[in-house]
C-alpha cells in the first residue's frame, strides 16, 4: 500500500436492539444538506463527496415510528397548511403544524405515517426559523435534558445555517426517550461518541416509505392485478437505501422480464 501521513477517515456503525436504534448512512468528511420540496416543510440528510475532504463527519440516528405513535403529542410549536422516518442526523465536527383542516385533531386512514412526516417535517422548519434553517442542539445538552437559548453551537457543515432549539420538542417523549438512551449505549461501544462538540440537527424523516404499495407477490406488478403498472424500490416500500433499492429494483425486472418471456 502507498505510504501516506494523513490518518484515514473515519466512519462507524452503531446499533442498539431493544428498543431499536441504529446509526444510519455514515458520512465520513462529509456534509448535511437540505432536502425539502416545500418552504414550509424540512427534512435534511447526509452525504460525503468523493474525495471526503470535509473536516465533519455525519450519521442519523434512525429509530421506528410505531403507528399508534402517530397520534401522541409531538411537542409545542404548531404552524398551519393552506393546503396538503423518525431520523436525527448527528453532526460530529471539529472542534413536523398542525393537521390539514380535513383532518380534525386525528390522523385517519392509509397514510397515517405520511402525515405524520410531514407534521414533523412542518414543525421542523418553524423551529429552524424558516429560509431552511435547521433546529439543531449539542449533543451532551439534548441527553442531558438542558437547554441554553444563548448557547453557541459548535461550527456545523450544514450550509443553510443552523438554529439553536430544544431538538426534544420534535418528536414524541417515547420517540426521545429512545434516542437518549441509544446515545449512552453507543458511548459505550465507541467511547467519545459524546461530545459537546457534537451536534444533534432535525429533521430527517425519509430513511424509509412510510407507505408500501401492494404488489403481486410474484409478477411485483401493482394490485389490483396490472401487468403494466410497476413500483420499485424505496418510494415503493421495499427498500431502504441504496443497495436495497437496487436489489429490488433487479427483482422488479426480472419479474417483468420472466412475464414477457411466457
């Protein structure tokens, strides 16, 4: 190998199983950015370009939203819609608003966990402070439930500006409770993971599909039975992540492929 003074970049894979949490998409000297396709809604996410020269690292902490979750309080801030999961990207650096108004107080029918994204997602940007600014926290004060409002934040790679805000009132007390307890496990398995110069920013709500489209079982074709209507991969609900996707999306093909071929 070529002899090289510069230390490898770093990345990491953490896990805890009950209740189940797991670091997500690990960027090392990478960045956060946005990914939002409305003003009014946030969701950011993780990447590294090629070379991975950045001096930050990310990774989401992903843990499952449960349906009957759909319904709890998910904090203090409302925003309203003039009309029409779970993910918190921890930024370790140097150094979702209320319902449409057809919905009442209640989240009902098939798309439960959709709206409930985009609650989230909602509430994010009004805790961000709009222009896609994003709420974001230090990671030693979110487990330690304390919130400083003058409280400078550490340099952070997300280019839209981030927003010092209590991270808890994003989601649900069960959701959180989850998370913080993740938080001490993993500084367990990779002491140092706990840092105050690591920050915690919000929202990160599409690691998966909060529907799934039926299909057949083996033609993978949309049902009711259509032999010329396909859905695949992530925004389908049979995947979640890029290898994944890809890997439904071979299965998709050769079904179709065998179906012409009969």
């Amino acid at each position: 190998p070529m002899k090289t003074d510069k230390i490898p970049v770093a990345d990491y894979k953490l896990a805890m199983k009950d209740p189940s949490v797991y670091s997500f998409c690990m960027c090392p000297g990478g960045q956060i950015v946005p990914t939002s396709i409305t003003a009014d809604e946030l969701c950011i996410n993780g990447m590294s370009f090629s070379r991975r020269q950045s001096k930050f690292a990310n990774a989401a902490l992903v843990t499952t939203i449960e349906p009957e979750e759909f319904n709890q309080d998910d904090g203090k801030i409302s925003s309203t819609r003039n009309n029409e999961t779970h993910k918190e990207d921890g930024h370790h650096g140097d150094g979702h608003y209320d319902n449409d108004d057809h919905h009442g107080d209640s989240i009902v029918g098939a798309l439960d966990g959709l709206e409930w994204q985009r609650r989230v997602e909602r509430k994010a940007a009004v805790a961000g402070g709009g222009s896609l600014r994003c709420p974001a926290q230090r990671l030693t004060d979110f487990l330690e439930d304390r919130f400083n409002p003058e409280d400078v934040l550490p340099p952070s790679s997300y280019r839209m500006g981030t927003t010092n805000y209590p991270v808890k009132n994003l989601y649900p007390p069960a959701v959180i409770d989850r998370i913080r307890e993740s938080l001490e496990t993993f500084e367990k398995k990779l002491p140092g993971f706990l840092s105050e110069h690591a920050v915690l920013h919000g929202v990160e709500t599409r690691t998966s599909a909060s529907v799934r489209i039926n299909r057949h079982p083996i033609h993978c074709s949309v049902m009711p039975f259509n032999d010329t209507l396909y859905a695949a991969g992530e925004g389908a609900g049979y995947a979640g992540g890029i290898v994944s996707a890809a890997v439904d999306g071979i299965r998709v093909a050769e079904a179709i492929l065998n179906r012409v071929l009969e």
